[in-house]
C-alpha cells in the first residue's frame, strides 16, 4: 500500500538513553535485526559523538542490517553531523537525525540563542548534513511547547536547506490528543511544500499520552511516527510502537493507511527487549502484558468459548504470541532446533547454533516439554553466555542454605585457563553466592540494585530467567542468567553482570 505510515524505532537511542536501559553491542545488534525483521522503517542507532561506544554500536549496526534505514542521532553542529555521517554512511540507506530546540524556554535557558540565531543554524546545519546524506531529518525539540508561528518558520527552514523529513516532538509529554493534531494541521496549513516531506512525531508519555497523541497526529495528517519497543525512554518513556501499530492494524476504519509492520514479530521483539533490559513487563500492559490475552471472569470465558470476538479485539497470533506447547525433545536433531529457531526470527552463526544445540541437549534431559518458550531464551541467552566465556566463566558451584544453618556457597570460575575457588557465607542461598562471586571478580566498589527472578514456561521443571542490575557510580549494568536450576540461573546472572562491570 503506498503511502503507509513510516514506523521510525529509537528503542536503541531514546529507549536506551533511560536508566537502566543501556545494553551492550551484542545486545543493541540483536534488537536492531529483530527491528528489521519486524519490518519498521527506520532504526535510529543511538547518537554517534555520545561515545565511542555508541560510534561503534552505530557503526556496526548500519554495516550490519540490509534494508532499514539507519538513523544516528546528532546536534546541530558540524562536528555532531559529521561524525553521525561517518557512522551510518555505510548503511543501505543512511539517515542524520539532527535536531534543535525552538521553545523559549529552551533558547533561552539551554540554548542561550535568539530566534533569529535558531533559525540561521537549523538552515545552516541542515544544509551541512544535506552534502554528506542522502537523507536528513529534522527535529524541533520541545515543539509542542513553541510558538506555532516560530515553529513554522523552523521548519520551513529546515525544509529549504533540503530536510525531507522533519519531526514534531513533545519532548516532555506536555500535549494533548487536541493539541498534537492542531498542531500538525497548523503546519500543513501554514509551512510551504510540507506536503513534500515526511511529517514525523515523537511523543514522550509523562502524562500517559504518548500513544493517544501519536495517533491523532496520524489523523491529522503526520506520515511517521517515532517511538520504542514497550515505550521505554527517559523517565515515562516514549510511546509504544506496538501499542501504535496494534491500534492501527485494529482499527484500519481510523487509521486506513496502516503501516508495513509485520505485526506477528511484536511479541517475540517485546520479549527481547524486555529481557535485554533485565524488566518483566507490566501484567496488563496493552497488547505484550501476560495478560493481555488472558480472560478470567467466568462471562468473559464464556463469551470467548462461543465467540472469540465477544471479548478480543485482537488475536494473540496477530502478535507472533509463541504457544506452551511441545515443539521439539530429546530425539529432535540439530536441523529441527535449526529450523525452529529460524521460524522464531533467530538466524544463528555455526558456532553459536553448535553451542546452543549442546544446550538444548542438556535441557532436554532436565525438563519434559521444551517449548518455543525455553527455545526462545536459550537463543536470547547465548549472547550474555558468550560474555561470561570471554571473562570469568561458572565452573561449579555448592551451596548450602536451611532455616537453622547459615548459608554458605563455594563458587569456582574460570578465567583465561585458570581456575579460582571462595567461599562465602550469606543471609540466604543467593547472598551467600553473590559474595562469593564478589570475592572472586576483581572489581570497582558497586551495589546490587535490583535482582528478579521469573520462570520461562510452565511447570516444576520450568527454566529460571535471572536479571541483576548491579551499579557502579552512576552506571548500571544488566546481568542475566538461564537455567532449570533458580540458584545457578542467579549465579550465571551475577556473574554476567560482574563481566560487563
Ligand atoms: O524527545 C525529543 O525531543 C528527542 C529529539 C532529540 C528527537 O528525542
Ligand atoms: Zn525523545
């Protein structure tokens, strides 16, 4: 269908931009292949000059990815234009993303820069990123809070130095549904030639209105729309994009245009990001919570039973929802996990599917059922598995633990062919052997922040996903573990985490 809606994701910019959100580069190429195997648009990378490490996670990604457009975030100056330019040139499709403030709180107090100045510099910088990229965005930051009339005038600007997608962002999560479409029919009112490029919005959720504003810009016109997987971001996140894509993918009534998103790789995405980020997500959170398909209430079940229309807007297959039923066992071979995790969306180099086919292998002969569930994980596990192989690495472990003993664990790990052993005592099975890992891994003083364990499928014989967040100053990092075994799931967390430290 032409003129669908472009879906533009920044879950590995601004998503990652919020605390407790970073994630390392096998993680954020991980995410950006399922983004593209979800079919968005644009991926926009994260903001080259940050870092070193995000050059790099930008860098890599546009090397890496073969048909979405590869966006990296940059200021309006040169040398921020210039080193996103180097960092996406690469991609099939290359994107600089540059973006200035034009609210008056934000020219007076963060910018200290006239109107007239903000307008010179968008046309300025615009045109700068116009001679490297084939394409540029532009973005008024805070434009929900700026005079409509000056806004007009930005964007225009940044319309004639060449920008062929410009963005209206509620930085702040300030609008309202009413407000975001006047807005956007303002603009297509008043600006020349906005029917020429692409109009984006990008609608943070402190008010809880991120994705109700998202939409009704559609309806107003906008043809992108900006947001991350699960809406994670700064503080109340961005809007959610399968929250945006469900809604319209339901209601094709309001939203005839669609988009190209493939809407059944919504939940195993969901669950990847989720699980990168080291959070469950919330129970009833619309279209990827636990719950979302699930009907309690006897009338609701009834009505389900006869019709399923009675109380479901839309169908768990609609968003890739995996069964708990048995899909592979013991006598399954290597072709068939091969071929499983293909249909999951993983596409595995040969040493990691030997690894992880030697996994299923074991697992196999700890639990009954294996899943798409236990399957899924075990692929989404064999990153944070590879970090602990390139550091300290499990080698065994004992642990004792009972209400009159006091816990005790003895941990023994490999590193670079060398073997080192501690004991630790602890207030339960998990301090202990967290203090016990802490003896062995040499590192700067740190906390564990948050520790969360969850089961994978169902049943006694359930895998254990373990999450730490340990931090260290103002940094924290994200550990996770696997196993049939919630003490060794937990100690594989730590460990991981401790790695990454
Ligand atoms: O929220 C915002 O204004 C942004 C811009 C940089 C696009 O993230
Ligand atoms: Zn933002």
């Amino acid at each position: 269908m032409n003129n669908q809606i472009r879906i533009f994701d920044t879950t590995l910019r601004d998503g990652e931009q919020a605390p407790g959100c970073s994630m390392d580069l096998a993680e954020k190429i991980e995410i950006a292949q399922a983004l593209e195997r979800m079919k968005v648009d644009v991926i926009e990378a994260g903001f080259a000059i940050a870092s070193q490490g995000d050059f790099i996670s930008v860098q890599t990604i546009a090397r890496t990815l073969k048909h979405c457009t590869v966006a990296s975030l940059s200021r309006a100056t040169k040398k921020d234009i210039e080193t996103a330019w180097e960092a996406v040139r690469d991609a099939k499709s290359p994107l600089i993303h540059t973006f200035l403030a034009t609210s008056p709180t934000h020219m007076q107090y963060k910018l200290k820069m006239s109107e007239q100045e903000v307008l010179e510099a968008i046309a300025q910088m615009v045109a700068h990123a116009r001679n490297l990229s084939p394409q540029v965005e532009f973005s008024a930051e805070d434009a929900m809070r700026s005079d409509p009339a000056f806004l007009a005038k930005a964007v225009d600007a940044a319309i004639r130095a060449g920008a062929q997608v410009i963005n209206i962002p509620d930085t702040v999560g300030y609008a309202t549904p009413d407000e975001m479409a006047a807005m956007i029919r303002y603009l297509k009112q008043n600006v020349n030639k906005i029917d020429t490029v692409t109009l984006s919005v990008h609608c943070h959720n402190d008010l809880g209105m991120a994705v109700s504003n998202s939409l009704a810009a559609v309806q107003a016109g906008a043809t992108q729309v900006e947001g991350t997987i699960n809406g994670i971001g700064e503080r109340a996140g961005n809007a959610a994009l399968e929250e945006i894509v469900m809604a319209m993918h339901t209601r094709p009534d309001l939203y005839p245009v669609g988009c190209k998103v493939d809407t059944t790789r919504i939940s195993p995405t969901s669950r990847l990001v989720y699980s990168v980020i080291g959070v469950n997500a919330p129970i009833n959170k619309a279209v990827v919570g636990q719950n979302a398909f699930a009907h309690e209430a006897g009338i609701h079940q009834h009505g389900v039973m006869a019709n399923r229309a009675t109380y479901e807007i839309m169908t768990p297959e609609s968003i890739g929802l995996l069964q708990n039923k048995m899909v592979l066992g013991k006598h399954s071979g290597r072709h068939a996990v091969e071929e499983r995790l293909s249909a999951l969306g993983y596409t595995l180099e040969k040493a990691e599917l030997d690894k992880l086919f030697e996994q299923f292998k074991a697992l196999c002969d700890r639990k009954k059922i294996i899943s798409d569930y236990d399957l899924e994980a075990l692929a989404v596990h064999r990153r944070s598995d590879v970090t602990q192989m390139s550091g300290y690495k499990l080698e065994r472990f004992t642990v004792n633990s009972g209400n009159y003993v006091t816990s005790n664990a003895v941990i023994s790990v490999l590193h670079d062919g060398e073997r080192f052993e501690e004991v630790a005592l602890g207030d339960g099975p998990i301090d202990a052997a967290f203090n016990a890992v802490d003896k062995l891994i040499p590192a700067p003083a740190h906390s564990l922040e948050d520790y969360a364990i969850q089961t994978i499928s169902e049943g006694k014989d359930a895998q254990g996903e373990a999450m730490v967040k340990i931090r260290c100053g103002d940094k924290v990092v994200t550990g996770r573990g696997l196993s049939t075994d919630v003490v060794e799931a937990s100690i594989l967390a730590y460990i991981n985490g401790m790695n990454k430290l």
